[in-house]
C-alpha cells in the first residue's frame, strides 16, 4: 500500500534542483531514474557543503545498500524541483536518509523515498563508525521539521 505524500514542512533541509531537458522521457515526464539522482544530489550536495564528505580522498565513503520510491505526480521539463532531506535513522555505521521531491511550489511530495548509507573505509570497504563531525552534521537532519525551522540551502 502507497502512503500518502509528504509535506515540505516534515523536511529540515530543502535544495532546488533545475531539471534538465534531458531528464524528460519519451513519455514527457523525468524518467524514475533520475528521481535517484535527485535523491543523491541533495544528499552528497549536504555532506560536500558540511566539509564531511570528500569524495575524492576522504578515508570512509558512503555506501548505499537500500533504496525505495513512491511516485504519486509527474515531475517534468521545465519544473524546478525542490528535494527535502531528513535523517530517520542515525545508526553506529549507517544512516538512513528520507527524502521528498516537490514540483515548483508544491506543498506535497510528488515523490519521496529513503535510501541507506553504511560507511565504510575507502581501502577495505570494511564498515567503519560514523566519524564525529559527520554524526554532528547529520544530527539537525533527525527527525521532521514539525514545529522547527526548516534549513534552506
């Protein structure tokens, strides 16, 4: 059974993210596999912008291993979509991030789904503790907004 869509104020976090002609598929709307990129974008876009992910040369890397999306509107060029991020589940090694797509000015979700993190060390792929300032970056993400400001980027 589908839930029902989110809205914009159970996010901490909001990114606008332009939509691209070419995310449109030969049925005119962006295709479901863009909603994933989506999804990383406002995740990575987070974690670069916090200095706590260096995807480059950082010593632990995120590993996704789950990932899940319920699709409830169309989502299309030329639309800006707005993704809303929260942090559910803050674990020893591992995260699990829920994010919202909106449509423009949208106040319900057009999309929203939640994908796993466990970190690892970039050498041994051996998951590792999530290091202080990365759980320090992610703890104003726990939860939904209700009742607290939510973050702009």
């Amino acid at each position: 059974m589908k839930s029902e869509p989110d809205t914009r104020d159970t996010y901490r976090h909001l990114l606008p993210i332009t939509t691209r002609w070419m995310d449109n598929d030969a049925y005119g709307h962006v295709n479901n596999v863009v909603y994933y990129s989506y999804f990383d974008t406002v995740v990575n876009r987070y974690l670069i912008e916090r200095g706590v992910l260096d995807p480059q040369a950082g010593d632990t890397i995120g590993l996704v291993i789950e990932t899940q999306c319920n699709y409830f509107a169309s989502l299309s060029f030329p639309d800006t979509v707005v993704a809303g991020l929260r942090v559910a589940r803050l674990g020893n090694t591992s995260v699990r991030y829920e994010i919202g797509l909106f449509r423009n000015d949208d106040d319900r979700a057009a999309a929203q789904g939640h994908f796993v993190h466990v970190y690892v060390d970039r050498e041994s792929r051996r998951p590792v503790p999530l290091p202080p300032a990365l759980r320090d970056a992610l703890r104003p993400l726990l939860g939904t907004a209700e009742g607290s400001a939510v973050e702009r980027a």
